[in-house]
C-alpha cells in the first residue's frame, strides 16, 4: 500500500506537530461540566442545569438548552460522577429509597429525547447516606443529534466545590 497524500488541508483540524507523521485532531469536540452550589447544599431533578462550563472545545455545548449538539457523525464518549439525594434540599438518601440519572438522545432537534443509558442508578436499603451515581458510556451519534443528563428519579445531590461535592460531567468525540 502506497502513501496518502493530501493536496489542502483547509480547517487546520487535522495536523502533524511532530514532522514525522504524527496526526493529532486539536479540535476535537470536547467539553467539562459542573454544577455546584456557592454555600450550602441543593439538588436537582429533571434535565441537569450545570452552571459551570470548564472546557467546551468547539463549542458544541448548549448552556441554555443543557444539551451537547453533536457537530459530526462519529464514536462519542460520556462521564457523569455525582450523588443522590432524596429531597430537594440536598438531604440524605434513606431505606428504600431509589434514584436514578440516564444519558438522553434526540434525533428531532430537541422535539423528543429517549433514554440511552441507564446506569446512574442507586438503591438505598437501610441507614442514611449519598450514593454514588457516577457511570461513562460510548455512543455512535450522527450529526445533528443532542445528547443531555436528566435526574428522572429522586434528586442529584449539588454543594460546593470546596467541600468536592458537586457535579462533574463530560464528553468527547473517540473518533
């Protein structure tokens, strides 16, 4: 097999830093999330409102719609890293209670959302506590999809960031 060779590269997306062949993808969709609180303690229930945009590489976060737009069809990567709460002052989790974060797509436009992963779940048989409702996931998208965090059960725990209670999530293009 031969060489590739490319006449013009035009979006400066795709480069060789090295000289020596090494591609390397600098604007890759990227972004990091966090939702905190400024004192005290608060939860949220529905879609995830993060107040804190960290890293939003190329842009494709929406803070006013809560949602990542996909910009191209592709392998997608997703972490959330939280915890439960059972009320929507913050309070403990306690016996027999269930709460739950899923990852939604939307193939509309934002018209309708289903659920594409499930795995922030957390049961709480006895005692009291916060429960940990972190999980990742890969996804194939298509350009044009949204992708969101919503708390369909229960409530996600938020204090502050000096007390490393709060909400952490992102999300990237593999390839």
């Amino acid at each position: 097999m031969g060489d590739i060779k490319v006449a013009e590269v035009k979006t400066g997306a795709i480069k060789d830093q090295s000289g020596a062949g090494l591609v390397t993808f600098p604007t890759k969709p990227f972004f990091h999330l966090e939702a905190f609180t400024a004192s005290g303690i608060t939860s949220q229930t529905g879609v995830i409102n993060f107040n804190s945009v960290v890293t939003n590489q190329g842009s494709h976060w929406n803070s006013t719609d809560h949602r990542f737009e996909v910009p191209v069809t592709g392998l997608y990567q997703f972490n959330i890293n939280g915890f439960g709460s059972r009320v929507a002052t913050g309070g403990v989790m306690n016996s027999t209670a269930d709460v739950q974060i899923v990852l939604q797509k939307s193939t509309n436009s934002g018209g309708s959302y289903t659920n594409v992963a499930s795995g922030g779940y957390g049961f709480f048989n006895s005692g009291n506590g916060y429960i940990n409702l972190s999980f990742g996931i890969s996804l194939a998208l298509n350009s044009g999809d949204y992708i969101r965090w919503n708390a369909i059960k229960a409530y996600l725990f938020i204090g502050t960031k000096a007390d490393n209670y709060f909400v952490s999530a992102s999300g990237h293009l593999i390839g």
